[in-house]
C-alpha cells in the first residue's frame, strides 16, 4: 500500500494513519460515522514512525486485504484470524503455525490489543457472573455471563455509556463515552468464554450502549463472532436488542440479517414512551411499528418486543390491552421483564400485579415469555449495567462474591 494513499486521522484524540478507500472519508473521531465497510480506522505500518495496527478490529475480508498489503498470502490472514478468536491468541508468538520472520515483522507493525479484566462479580443467588473490561484507552464496560439449565447466555456492551437517556437505565445516566470498535466487542466474549465451564450458547447485544448507534461495528462483530474461523456461533443464536431506531431497523430488514432482532417498546402511549424513552420524540410508536411490520414482511423473521414492567407505570390491564393491539399487528412475541431497581424512582410491581398483566396479556394469541432476570444482586441484570470507577481503585479485590 503506498504511503499516498493514507490520510492522518485523529480518533479518541489519538493520531492514526488509515487507508484512504473513499475520498469522501470524512475527519471524525467517531469510528461508526466513518465510512461503513472500508477499512479506514486502522493505523498502517507502511510509514516509519506510525503506530501499530490493531488487528483484532478486522474482519475476516479486512485481515486478508491487510495481509495481501503486506505481501502475503491471504491463507495466513485466515491463519491469524483464527488464532486471535478461535485459539485465543493473546501474542503473536503463540501462533506455532505462522512462521518466525512473519511473526517478527507482525511484533513490529501490529498488535493483539485486547480488554483486560479488571473486575469479576459473582452472585451468590446465581451463576451469573458481571466482568468489568478496562479498554486500551482506559475507559471500562460490563458484560454478563448467564448460565442456565439449558443455555449459556453472553450479554455484550456495543459502546461505553449510552446516548438515549432512558429514564429507567442505569447505562443512560453515564452519558455516551464513546462507540466499541468490532474487535473491542468480540474480545468481551472471548474473555466471558475464558472463565465458562461451559460453551457459550447465545449472544445477545443487550449490555451497555444503544446497538444501532453503532451499527457498522455491531453488525461486523456479529460477523466475527459467527464465522467458523472465530466462534461459529449460529446467526439464530445472536440478538441485537433496539431501543427503535428506525431507519437501522429498516436498514437491518433491507440488508436480510439472518440475526435475531429484539425492541425495546416498554409502553402502549407516546407521552408515556417520550418520558421513558426520549427517543420516542424522534421515532413515535406509530413510527416503530411500521418499521417493525417492514422487517418481518421483508425478512420472514419474527421479532421480540422487550416490555420491562413498572409498578404505576405500565403495568395496567389497560397497558396489556393497548399492547395487544399494538403487537398483534406484527409478526412478533412479546417478553416481559419485571423491572430490576437501580436505586431510582421506579419499582418492580408486585407479585400479583405482575401475574394480572400476563393473563390479560396472554389474550393476545402471540408468544409470550417472562424474563425473570438474573444478576440483579450483582447490578448484572437488564437495565443495571454502568462502569463504577470505584472498582478500579487500589485495594479492590478483584474477584468478587
């Protein structure tokens, strides 16, 4: 690759030279508002003096182009790729395929950059483990191991923070940090995967950050993680959670994603659903719905709406009902969470309030689940996660039950 194709950008305040695919690539240090599908966030060892490249941010197409720039051959893209995943490769020199003068030159151009554990809680109550993973940069994010009876559950973190401000969230009362990068997403599993004793059989986006605000990164990470060089993870086996963004929903349905697709609804009103979700006021329910009904009749694939239930909130048989109505017209099934408290104005309903909403809501004649969420004592259930500084102090063990 010649030196006069790259462009110096600055991203996370940090300089970094990267190919030049498109010259409309635009100066911006969010990755997700880069040009979607090229490889332009990557630093290129061609020109003395510049920073390594991170590989584990390339997909598998990514990795061997870069190779290819490199004079190799593209079997030892493949090679690598599956080491960094697969076989967990944490250095170079672990690759005992890949020969000695490829992996000198790799220690000098590139690097295996990945998240550190920093932190483990345990709940007692559960299996269920939370990590707290220190990025390159220093900022953190949490993801959840879930095991069950009949499955392992991941929940990922697609950025540090969140930008939608849900009212009911912990993560949107941290503020939007930043966007992960697809390789800083896929290292959370491979770090969860470490500490199973069992195989990880489901993914689903649901941690810290709105999925669709980052929907370059998301989507190439779901790649990764199903390709059968890194995990093979089946496509029907991850979900990307929304909180309605609609025209990533529609782009999600005109691109045939074969991933799962779940919507945070959480109201049968507008005016409830703007205090809850302000997102509400840039895409209404009527909005969401049209977009929900384009993705199934595009794609054949049922959706999941995600309703978490609040006590004097949402939680009438009025709520059911309007929620009948407003789901029947989708192919779809609806799945209530009670909610998990975070120390704020809301409340998880009682018992039997909970029980009066599902049998009216079971008129509905679609599927219908209870998420009995797992973690809460840890702060690892839905709508909980939120990095603590104060785990990163001097002193703090860092395994906790």
């Amino acid at each position: 690759m010649a030196t006069s194709s790259l462009r110096l950008l600055t991203v996370f305040g940090e300089k970094r030279y990267t190919p030049m695919f498109d010259k409309n690539t635009p100066d911006l240090a969010d990755p997700a508002l880069l040009v979607p599908g090229h490889l332009n966030l990557y630093s290129c060892p061609m020109e003395s003096g510049t920073e390594r490249t991170p590989l584990r941010d390339f997909s598998l197409e990514e990795l061997v182009a870069y190779f290819t720039s490199l004079g190799e051959k593209p079997f030892r893209a493949r090679q690598v790729f599956q080491w960094m995943w697969q076989k967990g490769a944490t250095e170079f020199s672990q690759m005992t395929n890949i020969s000695r003068s490829l992996i000198q030159r790799l220690e000098t151009i590139a690097t295996l950059d990945r998240t550190e554990v920093v932190f483990i809680s345990q709940s007692p109550a559960s299996e269920t483990r939370k990590l707290l993973l220190r990025l390159q940069d220093g900022k953190t994010v949490e993801t959840v191991l879930i095991p069950e009876e009949s499955r392992v559950t991941v929940c990922l973190s697609s950025q540090v923070g969140c930008g939608l401000d849900c009212d009911f969230c912990a993560t949107g009362k941290m503020g939007l940090l930043r966007n992960l990068t697809a390789g800083e997403i896929t290292d959370q599993l491979r770090q969860v995967m470490a500490i199973s004793s069992r195989p990880v059989t489901n993914i689903v986006f649901m941690g810290m950050g709105e999925p669709f605000h980052n929907y370059s990164a998301v989507l190439k990470a779901a790649d990764m993680m199903h390709d059968e060089l890194a995990y093979g993870t089946g496509a029907r086996r991850i979900t990307i959670s929304t909180s309605g963004l609609v025209p990533q929903i529609k782009q999600f349905a005109e691109e045939n994603r074969r991933y799962k697709l779940a919507v945070s609804l959480n109201a049968t009103v507008d005016e409830q659903r703007n205090v809850l979700m302000p997102i509400n006021k840039k895409w209404n329910i009527s909005a969401l719905m049209d977009a929900c009904k384009y993705y199934t009749e595009k794609t054949h694939n049922m959706l999941t709406f995600e309703y978490v239930l609040m006590a004097g909130i949402n939680d009438t048989l009025q709520d059911a009902r309007r929620l009948i109505q407003i789901a029947r017209p989708v192919f779809c099934k609806v799945n209530v969470i009670p909610y998990n408290d975070i120390n704020g104005t809301y409340r998880r309903p009682a018992d039997e309030k909970i029980e009066a909403f599902l049998q009216e809501l079971s008129k509905g004649n679609f599927p219908l689940t209870v998420r009995w969420s797992r973690g809460g004592d840890i702060d690892a259930a839905c709508g909980q996660l939120a990095t603590q500084t104060k785990k990163m102090q001097p002193g703090f063990n860092p395994i906790e039950t």
